[in-house]
C-alpha cells in the first residue's frame, strides 16, 4: 500500500477491476495488532500518545503479572522501534514507538479497526482479512496458562464481536454479506494451538520458513505432515470452517516470504509452490499462490 492514496482511489479501483472481472471477491484488510497514535483523536502529540497507550494492551488489568509495558517492549523489538539490548522506561518507550499493540477489549480501539474496515467496505470490498485478531487471546492463553482465563475469555469474545459487526454492516448498509478471515492457530514448532471458537468464514495458516527451505539440510517443502494431520484436525472438530495457506511476511528476520523470495532460486521458488500446492491439497487446505 502507498501512503498518500485516498479511499477514493480504492473505491475507484475496485469498480473499474469489477467492470472487467464482475464475479471476482476483492479482499481488503487491515492490522488488529497496530494502533497507530496517529488514529487516536488529541490536542496534541502528547494527549494522542497518552490515550493511544492506555488502549494498548495491560495484562495487569485481568491480574496477570505481565506488564503493559513489557507487552509493548516485546511488540516494539519485534517491529524494530528498539534493538533486543536496550532498556528503555515506560515513558521512553511510549515516546519511541509511533504503534502500540492494542486492546481488543477497549470499546474505543474496537471503533477504529472498525471504522477502518467499514470505509473498505463502503469502496466495494467483499471480504475482510484482518491480520491477528486472535493474537490477543492466543499470547494472553500463554501467559494465564487457560484458555478458560478471564483475559482469554474477554479477548475471544472481543474478536468474535467484531466479526458480528462486520458481518452485520455490511448486510445492513450493502446487502451483502462479507467474508471475514484471519490467523486461527499458533504453531510453536510442532506444538499446534488452534483458538477454541470462532465465527470467522475462514481460517489462514502458513508454513514455516524452515517448511519453505531449512537452514540446516536446504531441503525444499519439507512440511511437518503430522503436525499439519493435526492442525487440520483440531480446526475441522473446533471450528469447521475453510483453511487458507499463504506465505506469510511475519515481519524482520527470516521470515516466509523472506526466505522464498531471497533464498531461493527462480527454479526452486517454482518447485516450492508445485509441492506447496500439491501437499496442502492433499490435507484439504487451499494454497494462496504468492503475487
């Protein structure tokens, strides 16, 4: 996406793209995981700073010992804003990062993601992907140790909650049902943990960097076939909805799409995605074939 282009420009592409292709389902999407202060109504830098970081997420608010600030340290060494050594206060930290990692939970965060999502929808899109939106509950599920933890609990209803709403805009203003889908599993080497419930219309998954090619061997689509035997299972039991895989940015590092576009020849890009295609084929997942 580039910055400077207007919902209008959207709005326009997605009429003209529809005139040539009248049964396509364009996709928008957005990031559950970023508040920008910038969104955050102030009078100033300072008041958007200070209310934008008391919609970021506070563990301690549901009596858990992680702080505020060490989740936003961990997002912000994560997105770049500070290196892994350094050690920075609250207040310095607040000041370093233009993003924090919101709260589902808060009322007014909920209105910005979906306000951003709204105006998608207004431009014509027919579905939504919205990156994270059970990150929340997953990394609080890590923390309490319990999915049926009041922070866990409060986060998946958040997130099922806005699907309602998405799906309900868009019936009401549009007449038209839209498509939502996101991330529902988090695999830790061969550990799967998929959320326990949701009202998505789909589900994504991905390979790891080391599925796309390992570091060690340098072998190509060597995919982890029992985990993923295990990850169809636990989403078709819990969830029955469609799986979607992509090859996943994740951000700085050898990520997916780090790792396919930069480590892997022209050859060996296209012998990933035939057996890509061909395994998760196998296991009843659609591959999403990179752009």
């Amino acid at each position: 996406m580039q910055r400077g282009y207007s919902y209008e420009h959207l709005r326009d592409a997605i009429r003209r793209i529809k005139r040539e292709l009248p049964n396509l389902i364009f996709c928008g999407g957005t990031q559950a995981e970023f508040l920008y202060v910038e969104e955050v109504p102030g009078k100033d830098l300072k008041d958007r700073k200070n209310r934008a970081w008391e919609m970021s997420l506070n563990p301690e608010k549901w009596g858990l010992t992680v702080s505020r600030a060490d989740i936003q340290f961990y997002w912000a060494k994560r997105w770049g804003f500070v290196r892994e050594d350094e050690r920075l206060s609250e207040e310095e930290l607040k000041w370093r990062m233009s993003i924090y990692f919101p709260d589902l939970t808060n009322p007014e965060f909920q209105d910005i993601l979906l306000s951003r999502i709204y105006r998608q929808i207004d431009c014509g899109v027919d579905a939504v992907w919205i990156d994270m939106l059970y990150m929340q509950a997953l990394m609080l599920k890590h923390i309490s140790g319990s999915w049926s933890h009041p922070a866990v609990q409060d986060s998946l209803r958040a997130a099922n909650e806005i699907v309602d709403r998405i799906h309900r805009y868009g019936l009401e203003s549009k007449g038209k049902y839209i498509y939502v889908i996101s991330w529902v599993a988090d695999v830790r080497g061969n550990i799967v943990e998929v959320v326990p419930k949701t009202n998505l219309d789909a589900g994504m998954v991905a390979p790891d960097a080391n599925e796309i090619k390992n570091r060690e061997t340098g072998e190509i689509g060597e995919f982890k076939e029992e985990m993923w035997r295990e990850l169809v299972r636990e989403v078709r039991d819990k969830l029955g909805i469609p799986l979607f895989a992509m090859i996943d940015y994740g951000g700085p590092g050898r990520t997916d799409l780090y790792v396919f576009s930069q480590e892997l020849t022209f050859e060996e890009a296209g012998e990933f995605l035939r057996l890509a295609d061909d395994f998760f084929s196998k296991m009843g997942i659609i591959f999403i074939y990179p752009v």
